[in-house]
C-alpha cells in the first residue's frame, strides 16, 4: 500500500473540504443561517468519494462498490437535509440560533471555525474509503460482504427513520406532540443510531485491507459526535424547549440512541 499516495489523495480531499465549507459559510453569513453547514458536510462526502475514485489505485471492482455505497448513502442523506433546510431556509434551526446568542459578537467568527472543522472531520471519516481503495487485492474478503449487508441494513433503517419522523411532522394534529411511533418507539434517535451503524459498516469492510483497523476512528468519532457533542445533546436540548413535559416523557420511558425496549419510566424495562 502506497502510504504517501494516501496522504496526497486526502491532502486534495481535505482542500477541496475546507473551500467548499469557506463557501458555505460564506453564504451562511448572508443568509443568517448556520443550518446550511449540516447539508454540506454530508454532501462534501460525495466530492471526496470522486476524488478518491479517480485518483487510488486499488482493485477496481472493490473502489466500484465501496465508492458506489458510500455515494449513495451520502448523496441521500444530503437531499433530506438539503428538503428539510430548504423549507426554512429563512428561519435557522433552533441549536444554531441558540449558539448564535452564546456566542454574541464572535458569532460570525466562531462559525467560520466550527464550518472549518466540519471539513476536518469529513476527511476523518473518510479513512475507512482512503484504505479500502488502496486495497490490491483481487479477492473480496467475507468480512467486505458482512460490510455491505451491515451497511444496507443501516442504509434502510436510517432512510424510514427519517421518513416516519417527516411524516409525523406534515400532520397538523401531532403539533407540539412527540413521534413515538415505529422506529422511534425503539430510540429517541434511530435516524442517528443508523448513521453510525453506517460507518461501522465501512468499518468492518475495511477490515479485509492493510490497515483496516485504523478505520475504527470513524464509527468511534460519529458516536462520539453523536451523542456527545452536536446529535443527541442539541437535539434534546431543542425539544426540550419546544415541548417540555411530552418530551420528558418519552426520554424517561425510551432509549436515547440504541434502539432497545421501553422502561417503565422509573428507569426499568
């Protein structure tokens, strides 16, 4: 495995991020609208995919599937952020807004970093696809099958999740109330948990090449993102102020992130 080759590819990834995210945060600026950030960073995937593409030198019918899931995956999850920001693209999500008031007069300031480190973290994530690509062997590995059911498996779970909380959200009379129907009787976050079944996905597929274990940094910071620093935390926080008492409820009877059974809501299932 050409090591120095894998640094140039996610050199250029890494560039090709942070303008993107300059852009952007360009354009957040002037529209007043930090929210933007969460679409890019899932559609710099897809650029850093073609880049990786076009410029490794692995097996070719291995950079064609593992390019084609991760595309996909990321490309879908792009256009529901892109329909769900598009439709208030004049009113910012509520986490941001309330970062815009901590943050005070640095606001601006404060958001260029943030964008920037969003660019940082696409290129980290990334590792699982720069190792896999690289990859010479002409033989797919069990462990890259495992990879893709895992990953389909994600890939639906996390697609439904999103739909079911979008349509819950079009109806009038569940206003101010919380969904926990389908999925989201299992996990308050099952879009999430499903985000990060993907990159355990890549993770293990990533297993079959050279170095694969070093991929582990992706599920290992998408969890940690998730649930510790702008997923759940945020997220909770947000609902939290808009429909106080139903979502103490449904947080003292449901899982935050693993999807698992109800609790009694004194913390027993």
């Amino acid at each position: 495995m050409d090591y120095k080759h894998l640094l140039f590819i996610a050199l250029i990834s890494l560039i090709a991020c942070c303008t993107i995210m300059a852009l952007i945060w360009l354009w957040a600026k002037k529209i007043k609208n930090a929210g933007v950030v969460d679409v890019f960073w899932a559609l710099n995937f897809p650029v850093i995919t073609l880049i990786t593409f076009f410029l490794s030198n692995g097996f070719e019918p291995r950079k064609l599937i593992i390019c084609s899931i991760f595309l996909l995956a990321e490309l879908r999850l792009g256009i529901h952020l892109w329909q769900r920001v598009i439709c208030h693209l004049s009113e910012e999500e509520g986490r941001y807004q309330q970062l815009r008031k901590e943050w005070g007069d640095k606001a601006n300031r404060n958001f260029f970093v943030f964008f920037q480190f969003q660019a940082i973290s696409n290129v980290l994530l990334a590792v699982p696809l720069f190792i896999i690509t690289a990859n010479p062997s002409t033989q797919i590995s069990i462990l890259e099958y495992i990879g893709i059911a895992i990953w389909a498996i994600s890939f639906f779970g996390e697609m439904i999740a999103d739909r079911q909380l979008a349509t819950f959200k079009k109806d009038p009379k569940n206003k101010g109330k919380v969904c926990d129907t389908g999925l989201w009787y299992y996990s308050r976050h099952p879009n999430y948990f499903f985000e990060w079944l993907t990159w355990m996905a890549y993770f293990i597929f990533a297993l079959a090449s050279p170095c694969g274990i070093l991929a582990i940094i992706s599920p290992a910071i998408i969890l940690y993102l998730l649930t510790k620093v702008t997923g759940v935390p945020n997220n909770e926080e947000q609902n939290l102020r808009s429909k106080p008492e139903a979502y103490k409820k449904y947080q003292q009877t449901t899982s935050a992130f693993f999807p698992w059974g109800k609790k009694d809501g004194k913390g027993k299932r």
